[in-house]
C-alpha cells in the first residue's frame, strides 16, 4: 500500500511548486497594481483606488482592484484572427509563460528551514526546488533564452507588420544582452567559485561583502542587462506602444494576451531575484540574519522576510525608473550593448580574476584586513576610472544628438542621383 | 513475455530500418504533395520507431527509464519533423525541440552541464538567429529548389542504413558485460567503505565512476572545468583562437565589400 504514496522528497518538492507558482502569480497580479500606483504617484493622479470587497462600500485602497482585472481579462473574447498561423499562435504564450516559470526551479526564495522532526525532514530543507541542479545559473540563462521563442513566434505568427517588427526588434535585443549579462554573471561566479544561486548567497553573508559592492562595474553592466532582458523601459522596444501599437502582442486578446503580460511580469521578478541573489547579499543583512546555518524558525523567516523586502525594493526601483527615462533608439540600444557594456563587463571580469588569482599573496603581504579593504578598493579605482573612459569615448549615438548620416554634399549627390 | 511472440532481433532491425527508410522517403518534401502518402509514411515511420525500440530491449541496450525513453523518443521525433517539415519555420521550430530532447537526454545521463549547454548555445543564440534570418525570409518567397529535398530515395536509404547499424553496433557493446558496465553508487560506496583488504585507489575509481554517472552529483561542472582546463588546455584553447579568428575573417570579408554608399552605411554610422 505503501508503495503507491510518493515519496518524502517528492511531496516536498510538489509543496515547494505549489507555494513558488501560487506566491509568484498572486505576486504578479499585485505588482501590477503596485505599478499602476506607482505611475499615478509620479504623474500626480490618484491611481486605483476604488475596487475593494466586492458587493460592499469598503473600498481598502484599491486592494481588490487585480481581481477585478484577472476577471475582466479572463471573460474577455478569446478572439483568434484569420490570418494567423493557428499553431504557434496558440503555442507562444505557452511556450514563454512555462519557460519563465520554469526558471524558478533553480532559483532559492529563502534561506533553508530547520530541521522538522515530526514530518521526518532530518536535515535542513533548503528553500529551493531543485537543490541538487549543480548548473543553477546555467539553468536560468537557457530558460531565459527559449523565453525569447514567444516573443519571436507569437510576433511571426501573428502574420502582423507590427507585430513582426516587435518580434524582430526583441531577438535581436536579447540576443546582444545576453553577453553582458553573461560578462556580469562570470564575476559572481569566478569569485564564489559555484554555478548554484544558493551557494553564491552563502558566500556573501559568510563574508559580509555583498558582491555590488565588491564588484560595482559588474553590478552596472548585470542590472543594465538585466533591464535590457526583461523588455523594461527604457528598453521595451519589442512592444513600444507609440511606434508599433503592442509589438509582438498586438493580434493578441483575452486569456492569451494575460499569459504574455504575466509573462512579461514574471521577468522583471525573475531579474530582480538574481540581482539581489547574486550582487546584493540575498537574505543576508548585517547583525540581523547572521550568516551560519539555520537553527531556529526565527531565522528563517527573518532570512526569508529580508530576502523578499531586497526584492520588493529592486522591483520598486524596476517601476521608478520606468516613470524616469525616455526609451532609447534602436542604433543607441545597440551600440550601449555592444560599445560600452561589453568593454565594461570584460574589465570587470579581467579585475575580479585578478583579485581573486593574487588574494593569497595579498594576505600573505599585508595581512588580511587590509587585504580585505584592497580587494574592495581596486574594484572601485576600476569602475570610476572604466566609467570616466567610457564617458569620454562615447561611441556617436549613445547620446541623443541625431544621427547625421549625410553630409551637405552627399545628399546633393544622392539628389542628382534620384 | 514479449519476446515468445517476437522474431529475433536481426530480423526486427532489418524490418525498422526498412520501414523507416521507405517512411523518410514518403514524407521527405517533394514538389507535390499526396496525403494519403504522407498518412502511409506517418503511421510506417512509427512502426519503425516501434522496431528500434523493441531491437534495443532485445539487445539490451534499452533500459526501462521512462524518462529517458520520453527525452528520446521527443529528440528522434521532432529530428525527423525537422526535415520533413515543408515551412521552414518550423522545421526551425522542430530542430528546437530535438534539442530540448537532446538535451533530455543528457541530464538524465547525468551530464548536466553539457545539456543545459546545449539549450543555452544552440536552441538560446544560434536557432534563434536562424529564425531571425529565415523570418526576414518571407516561406512564399522561397525559390522551389529551396522547399524540396535533392535526392530523397538516396539520402532516406542511407540515414536509416545508418540508423540500424548504430542501433546494432551500440546494442552488442552494450550487451557485452565485460564492457561499459556503469558501478551503481551504493556498489561503489560499499567498495569504498568494504575495508582494508579492498586496494583504497581502486575504490577512489570507483566512486568517481559512480559521481560520474549520478545526475545530481555535487560537483559536476566544477569535475568538467577541471577536465577541460587541465587535461584538454590545448583543444579548448586552440578551439578558442580557431573562433576568434572566424569572426575577425567574417569581419574583414564584410567590410571589404563594404563600398560606401552600398548597403553597410548604416553599419559604418554606427561605428564612426
């Protein structure tokens, strides 16, 4: 009889699914609300405010407001066009929403659980569904990249002239990102010397130094990136509302047009955990977590409280900076990722390698304090001084004086030409 | 139970490999299509799918993993889909999946680096350019040598000829005891911890075979790392200058062309 119950680890891991997919998409709806209200704050409106508990006169701020929204979506027509390839039409949102769901296997929401005795957990229960995954950022990049399919699918297969620019625009913007990004990652990992998420936040809290500030030029080029990825303005040229309507979403409605934006949210969640995973501490916070193994229940939800309010606040900031900047041109978009990012992220990782090859001697010759002060100092010396070189060869077109592609004579030429 | 009733392996091999060549040959793109053909090669195509599957359990080559039948069986599948396909697209789309397969495949072989590798390399960044460019393609304005396959009898023959002999080749070594037998983790642990009368550097092999084999092993990639820069410098370092040099000679090929009025102004704004 017995033998048909799954086992222990098992049932840990479907409660583990069960509590990231539910947490992650209440999350998402909320946020959205979040952003709404932080887009009223910075134009000086009220927001929404008025949804409360249905079928009564408490209004609570707003709070029921993504309900009425999911409801309002849901029972919308799901409207397929003629013209569309029916089959990857349909497959697109799929394919993104369980791509950027699948990500959060490999990505730890909390420190570890202490032993529970009574469900026969001997040991600590790491707050991560797949611990045993040795490859755990690897993991994220390749799903972040089978992401890019949606995007690409659904702009083609709405058979759309906008909604194929948007899909052409996107691949090639996460394509060029992906390197800095990658460049930004390989001085995380070159210095907590593990591919596993988990690893590398122990790494931060057992020595206190977060890796933002231990590696500020990597932590420019990684959150640059990491916007760039996740489509956020200033880079959400896939879909700029104002040059091509929706962009690669543009054919789309109803529940299939829901699965792209919660999509699309799941991203910017997914950016800000690694940020705060990999360059700001994750749950460590000086004098509050610690930084052993988890004994009590008080740590851990401490652990998980400030892992979460880390998050909250790079999302936050996600929305502020969206209200901020205008969206960069396509040639300007470009060139910061090829011209300016990359440069930097090779600097960067050339300095972390440095570091992290000469530690030892440094110790050895003038003891580990001022070792330790060193290894922080030098990164910085490298990012003002990469920073002010970057600056002063701007590469024409990262700033926004236009693009003067003929000179006087050529267009006379050209003209004599027609 | 199965194998009362079934004829011995040879004659199933040589039967799927028949199969499969004749259904390859159906569903490979010509210029005019049939349905009831391409149904035929469907359903033939399946069958031979079903005699590889039968040869390997008969030369025991096969284990029972489910999972590992799934990955491969979605690997194969969408590998022929790939070539049949008639819209470039998604035979782009079915070469994707293959590589989820493939990649299936390796992570339950335990080789987890290689197999989120390969999503990362092939189906992240080289796929998707191929999409890129077949997209900008528009399938109507494909010439018809483009959309149809040269030689479909010959290169159908030849890829299941191939088929069967590695099915045959890769079953017998496996079949063999004496060769590729994979010690179990708990096996080795048990050699390791047996006592003094076991050779202490035997058991040491034994246990890396078994973290070798085991998926979820802890230091798999950092175990690859010291693999490739340590014994393999030279290659991987040699593969790197190899493809540094392709794209320094595609660079100067394209800007040699380059004429400034031509197509790769927009190019040479950029970089100025």
């Amino acid at each position: 009889m017995t033998d048909y119950l799954p086992s222990l680890p098992t049932i840990v891991a479907l409660v583990k699914i069960g509590l990231l997919i539910g947490g992650l998409m209440t999350a998402a709806a909320y946020l959205v609300l979040v952003e709404r209200w932080m887009a009223a704050w910075v134009q000086d409106r009220k927001g929404p405010n008025r949804v409360g508990i249905p079928l009564t006169k408490v209004r609570l701020f707003g709070l029921g407001q993504p309900l009425a929204d999911g409801l309002k979506i849901i029972l919308k027509e799901d409207f397929t066009p003629k013209h569309v390839d029916k089959v990857l039409y349909t497959a697109a949102p799929l394919v993104i929403l369980a791509a950027s769901l699948a990500i959060f296997a490999a990505i730890p929401f909390g420190s570890s659980l202490p032993p529970i005795p009574a469900l026969g957990l001997a040991g600590e229960e790491p707050l991560l569904v797949a611990p045993g995954l040795d490859v755990g950022v690897l993991w994220v990049f390749a799903l972040s990249s089978i992401a890019v399919y949606g995007v690409l699918l659904g702009g083609w297969a709405s058979n759309n002239k906008y909604g194929f620019l948007g899909g052409l625009r996107s691949s090639a913007q996460l394509v060029a990102y992906e390197i800095p990004l990658g460049l930004g990652l390989l001085g995380v990992v070159l210095a907590a010397g593990s591919l596993k998420l988990d690893t590398i936040m122990n790494a931060q809290a057992s020595t206190g130094v977060w890796y933002a500030f231990a590696q500020p030029l990597g932590f420019i080029v990684f959150l640059v990136a990491a916007f760039a990825e996740a489509a956020r303005l200033p880079f959400d040229l896939p879909e700029a509302e104002q040059e091509l309507v929706g962009g690669y979403h543009t054919e789309y409605s109803g529940i299939k047009l829901l699965l792209f934006l919660v999509a699309e949210f799941l991203h910017m969640v997914t950016a800000a955990f690694l940020i705060v995973i990999m360059f700001l501490g994750g749950w460590h916070l000086w004098g509050v977590t610690g930084s052993g193994p988890v004994e009590t229940w008080t740590v851990a939800l401490l652990r998980f409280a400030v892992l979460s309010a880390k998050i909250l606040g790079v999302i936050l900031f996600f929305m502020l900076v969206r209200w901020s900047w205008p969206r960069f041109r396509f040639d300007q978009l470009m060139n910061l990722a090829w011209k300016v990012m990359l440069p930097l992220g090779l600097v960067n990782l050339v300095t972390v390698a440095a570091i992290e090859e000469f530690r030892p001697q440094l110790v050895a010759a003038v003891g580990e304090g001022a070792a330790k002060t060193a290894a922080i100092a030098i990164p910085w010396v490298v990012f003002f001084v990469g920073w002010i070189a970057a600056g002063m060869l701007t590469p024409s077109g990262t700033d926004n004086t236009p693009i003067r592609t003929h000179g006087p004579l050529d267009i006379e030429h050209e003209l004599v030409e027609v | 139970m199965i194998a009362v009733a079934l004829p011995s392996p040879g004659v199933l091999l040589a039967g799927a490999v028949t199969a499969a060549a004749v259904s390859l040959w159906l569903l490979l793109p010509r210029g005019r299509d049939s349905r009831p053909a391409r149904w035929l090669g469907g359903l033939l195509g399946a069958a031979a799918l079903a005699g590889f599957v039968l040869t390997g359990r008969r030369l025991g080559g096969l284990g029972e993993e489910a999972v590992f039948l799934i990955v491969s069986l979605v690997a194969v599948i969408s590998g022929a889909a790939t070539i049949v396909s008639r819209s470039p697209v998604y035979s782009a789309i079915w070469f994707a999946l293959a590589l989820a397969g493939v990649s299936g495949v390796l992570l339950v072989l335990g080789a987890q680096f290689l197999g989120v590798a390969t999503i990362v390399v092939y189906a992240g960044a080289i796929l998707v350019m191929f999409l890129f460019v077949l997209m900008l393609a528009q399938p109507a304005g494909l010439a018809p040598y483009d959309r149809v396959s040269n030689e479909p009898l010959l290169s159908a023959i030849a890829g299941a000829t191939l088929l069967g002999l590695l099915t045959l080749s890769i079953g017998r070594l496996s079949a063999d005891p004496s060769c590729c037998q994979m010690p179990s983790k708990a096996a080795a642990m048990a050699a390791g911890t047996a006592g003094t009368s076991v050779d202490a550097a035997h058991a040491g092999d034994a246990i890396d075979a078994a973290i070798a084999t085991d998926p979820l092993a802890a230091d798999q990639v950092a175990r690859l790392g010291g693999e490739l820069f340590g014994r393999h410098l030279l290659a991987v370092e040699a593969a790197g200058v190899l493809l540094l040099v392709a794209l320094v000679g595609s660079i100067a090929v394209v800007s040699r062309h380059g004429d400034p009025s031509g197509e790769l102004a927009p190019a040479r704004r950029a970089a100025s």
